[in-house]
C-alpha cells in the first residue's frame, strides 16, 4: 500500500483513541503528518484538529465519553452495530482477529480486535489487499457510525469522513 495511505491510517487511529493530556500533546505530530496525506483527507483532520484545540481537558474527554463510551449508537465497536451482544459477534470477533494473526499483526488484548482504532492500527501495517477484505466486510458499518455522528453533530463526523475517504481512495467503496 502507499505509504500516504498507511500514514492516513496511523493518525485516524491516533485520533480515534481516548483524548487525555497525552494524547493532546501529540497532536502536533499528526499535523506534522499531513504533508504525507491526500489534501481532501487533511482538510478533515486539520478541522477536527482546530474544533478540538478549543476544547478544554475535561470537555474533550466528556465528548469522547459520551460519544463512543456511553453512545451505543456511536460506539468504535464495529460489529457491534449490526451483531449488537448476539452470539455471532463472538464469532467475528474470532475470524477478524485470525485476519489479523494471518497478516502478520498481533492484536492487543487490552481491545476486541473490532474496536476500530484498533483496526485502523492494523490498516497502517497491512498490505493493500488484507484492509480491502476487512474494511471491505465492514464499510457498512463504518457509514453508519459515520452518519450516527452527523445526526449527533459530533466533531468526530470528520475523522469517519477521512477514513471513508482514504479507503474509497484505496478502492474500498467506490462505486463502479
């Protein structure tokens, strides 16, 4: 895969992860980043960056909480949204962290392998055709988180609208 794409991958990980102290400082470094990624997919980051920057510590993590913790609707679990807590999920939970292992990747087990800055980690490590599978199986559920947070008016709208487009620009989605 090209790097700008894996590089794409890494930051929306990054951003996608839980927003304490830490994790602000380092936002420099994903604006440092962007002079490797496609300008349509930077103008998303830098937006979300600029909204978060006048955020103070605590209303940032209250809306990550409230976003992704306490937003069943919104959560970074990807089969949830459409297995919810049914037994099947446990099986593809299985299969995607098999994926993961066949690919070279060993997951965390700190997340389930569908958490999906988890899964963007993966995609920054992984050959083209290995995302394209994964990616591929859960785009559906990727747009609804994506939609879920449009109808929320939530800042992370962006970064999901960044992460469809680079995988639409990896093929994954395009129509045609």
């Amino acid at each position: 895969m090209q790097e700008p794409f894996k590089t794409v991958f890494q930051v929306l990980s990054y951003l996608l992860t839980y927003p304490d102290d830490m994790w602000y400082k380092g936002l420099h470094d994903c604006l440092e980043a962007k002079k490797y990624m496609p300008e349509q997919i930077c103008e998303k980051m830098e937006h979300f960056i600029d909204a978060i920057r006048k955020m103070d510590e605590n209303e940032r993590i209250q809306s990550y909480v409230d976003t992704f913790d306490f937003g069943k609707k919104t959560n970074l679990y990807v089969t949830y949204h459409n297995l919810g807590e049914q037994r099947e999920r446990g099986f593809e939970l299985i299969a995607l962290k098999q994926a993961y292992q066949k690919a070279g990747f060993e997951p965390t087990e700190r997340e389930l392998p569908d958490y999906l800055p988890l899964m963007l980690e993966f995609a920054s490590l992984a050959e083209e055709h290995q995302v394209a599978s994964i990616f591929g199986k859960y785009l559906q559920n990727i747009r609804d988180i994506q939609q879920r947070l449009i109808e929320a008016e939530s800042i992370y709208q962006e970064i999901l609208h960044a992460l469809l487009l680079v995988l639409r620009e990896i093929g994954i989605g395009r129509k045609g």
